[in-house]
C-alpha cells in the first residue's frame, strides 16, 4: 500500500476521508435508533389518556373483551360492518358516546344526552352543561341526533355495565387523539346533500326544539300518549319496548299490576309508585336477571307531572287494571 517514491500519495487521505463518511453514517444510525425508543414522540400515550378516572388501557381490554373491532375499525384495524371509530370521541363528545353505548339498539335523543350532561364530570369533559351549547359544539353529535336519534340503529345492545361504558370511553379518547396524519379520509360523500344522507321527518319532527318539552305542553294529547311522548324524547325506548321484548331493560307491555321479581329474590306489586321509584331511583329495586347502574336515575331531571304521565303510559300498556 506504500505509495511510490517520487509520485504524490493519496492512499492515506482517501482512507480518512472513507472512514470519516462511515463514521458519520454510524453516528446518524445509532442516534436514529436511540430515538426510537424515546417514549411517543409527541404521540398520545395510553396509559396517560384517562376518562372517569379510568385510562385507555382498561377501555381497550374492555374493547376487545366485546370483540368490538368484529364489526369495526379502528386506527386502520378491524371489520367494515360498523363505522370507523378513530376520530369520533372528538367528533360527537363524550356525552353523545355515554348515551349511545348503553343503549347502542337506538340512536340517542337529545333529551338522552342531556341527560348525560346533568353528571358533572361529563359537563366538565364535554366543556359544557347546556344542551345546545353542547350540540353547537360537537356539529356530528347534532346531526347524528337529528337525523336519527330516537330511531332503532343496526348495532346490538351489548350488556355494557357503567364501568365499561366509561372505560370503552377512555379508549375512544385516546384513539381520537392520536396524530394519524389525517387518516381515515372523509368518505366522498358531498354531506348531507348526499340523498341518503337526508334527515329523516319523522326523527326531526320528534327533536325539533332540542330539550324535552314540558308536561302538558301537547294539550290535545291524553296524558298516556304525552308520557309515551315523552319516553320517546327522554330516550326510554332506547332501553325499553312497549311490548314484552327485553332490550336493554325489561319491556314495558302487561307489566303493570304484575308481581315482579327483584335481584334479591323478594317481589313486588307493580304499582304507582313502585314504576315511580324506578323512573326516579332505578337502583333502589333492581328487577332479578338485570344489573344496577345501567339505567340513570331521572331524579331532577323529570318533574313530577312528566313522571306521572309517563307511569299512566306504562299502565295503559297492558296488565291486571284494578
Ligand atoms: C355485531 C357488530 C357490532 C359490534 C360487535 C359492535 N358494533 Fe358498534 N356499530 C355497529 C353498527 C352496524 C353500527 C352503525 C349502526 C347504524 O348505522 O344504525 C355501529 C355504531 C357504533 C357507534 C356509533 C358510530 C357513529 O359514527 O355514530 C359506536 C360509538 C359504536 N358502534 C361503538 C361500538 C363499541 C365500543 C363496540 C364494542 C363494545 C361495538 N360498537 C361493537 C355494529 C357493531
Ligand atoms: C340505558 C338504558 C336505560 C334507559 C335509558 C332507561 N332505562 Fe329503565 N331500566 C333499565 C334497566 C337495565 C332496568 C332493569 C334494572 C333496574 O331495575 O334498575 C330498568 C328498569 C326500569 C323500570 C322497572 C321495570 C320492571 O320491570 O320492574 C322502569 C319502570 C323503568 N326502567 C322506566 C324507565 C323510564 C321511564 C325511562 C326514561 C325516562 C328509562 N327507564 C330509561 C335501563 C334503562
């Protein structure tokens, strides 16, 4: 490798210069690599994403528990039978989503999340109390309302307890926060100009207005179709049928003046105010094959007479009339 007397010798420099380049290169690599494994980058983190005190850890065991991804997708994963999930805690807010997942058989009303809103803490999620201001902030929640709440939809009620509905929450949060550069694209879909994308008349007649009318307000009506009214607009239908079919809780049809069994095995009269107490506290008497926490309570929410008439709607569905 000497060079030749007498000639210029390059040998040497070039040897530097060759391994100057590979050492940089090796420098680049190993700083890339350490970078890799720096937490997140930015990136939202699971385990710091939290909702009702629980994080989205817990919310993704609970979502693969239910085999959600069956039917959806999720940050580029799972089945096209349901909508895409991603974004949507950011699109429709938390207290659309606490109304929707217990009762998933119907779309909520807006009386069903402004139920939701009365809970402080998903007030204080959501940034506010008020209804409006709530469906002015989350347009998707507006629209998904209007077009469709108070309407069956095509995903099955899942026995979701309050605890997993918060936790599948959390996990939603999380996945909407994460920076997926834009992903998943809008469907091509120009909107609601988009034919079958027209709100629905009869959904948008029933939630003109936005809040739960008051009792009395229809004056024609009986007070057994004002409270069937009513438990349409409050969201009852989206747990309960009219006839004997269990959805979410059990069907309303012959229930009155029947013996009803509750969890700790004793029963009751169906009566005035055992349907009262239950609209009011459903957790004091749980009916047997059912779990508490599932139904919110409508203390403060319904005032008295709304109660009433929604009890006569009950009683007119059938049963032992005394
Ligand atoms: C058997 C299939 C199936 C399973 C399992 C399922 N879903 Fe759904 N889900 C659907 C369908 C279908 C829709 C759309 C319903 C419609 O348009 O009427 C839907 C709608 C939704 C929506 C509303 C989406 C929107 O854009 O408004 C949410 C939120 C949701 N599902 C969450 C879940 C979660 C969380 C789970 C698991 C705990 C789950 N789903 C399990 C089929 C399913
Ligand atoms: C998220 C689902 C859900 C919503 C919304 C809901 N309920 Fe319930 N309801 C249940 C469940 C579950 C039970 C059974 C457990 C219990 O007794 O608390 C139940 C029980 C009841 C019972 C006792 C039924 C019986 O067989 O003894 C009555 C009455 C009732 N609900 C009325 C209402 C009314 C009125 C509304 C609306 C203002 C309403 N519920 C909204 C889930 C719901």
């Amino acid at each position: 490798m000497s060079c030749p007397p007498g000639q210029r010798c390059e040998e040497g420099a070039k040897r530097r210069r060759a391994l100057l380049v590979l050492g940089t290169m090796g420098a680049i690599f190993l700083a890339l690599s350490a970078a890799s494994f720096v937490d997140s980058r930015g990136q939202a983190i699971p385990s710091q994403v939290s909702y009702a005190g629980y994080d989205a850890v817990e919310g993704k065991r609970v979502f693969q528990a239910y085999n959600c991804m069956g039917c959806h997708t999720i940050v580029g994963n799972g089945a096209y039978f349901g909508p895409d999930l991603t974004k949507l805690y950011g699109k429709v807010g938390p207290a659309w989503l606490e109304a929707f997942l217990p009762s998933a058989g119907a779309w909520p009303t807006s009386g069903a999340v402004a139920m939701q809103l009365r809970d402080g803490a998903i007030a204080d999620e959501s940034g506010t109390a008020s209804i409006d201001a709530y469906l002015e902030k989350y347009p998707d929640a507006a629209e998904r309302v209007a077009r469709r709440g108070g309407h069956a939809s095509l995903m099955p009620n899942l026995p979701l307890t309050r605890v997993e509905t918060q936790q599948l929450v959390a996990f939603l949060k999380y996945a909407s926060s994460i920076h997926t550069e834009g992903w998943p694209p809008k469907p091509k879909v120009d909107g609601l100009s988009f034919p079958q994308a027209r709100p629905m008349p009869a959904a948008l007649a029933s939630t003109a207005g936005g809040a739960i009318p008051a009792g009395g307000q229809a004056a024609a009506a009986s007070p057994a179709e004002q409270g069937a009214q009513l438990a349409r607009d409050t969201g009852c239908m989206a747990c309960h049928s009219a006839g004997t079919e269990r959805l979410v809780g059990p069907g309303w049809g012959g229930l009155y003046g029947t013996e009803e069994t509750l969890d700790d095995g004793s029963t009751i009269r169906v009566d005035e105010a055992y349907l009262t107490e239950s609209i009011l506290d459903p957790d004091a008497k749980v009916v047997k094959g059912y779990v508490p926490h599932v139904m919110p309570a409508y203390e403060g929410m319904l005032d008295a007479g709304q109660v009433e008439s929604i009890v006569t709607y009950i009683r007119s569905l059938g049963g032992d009339h005394p």
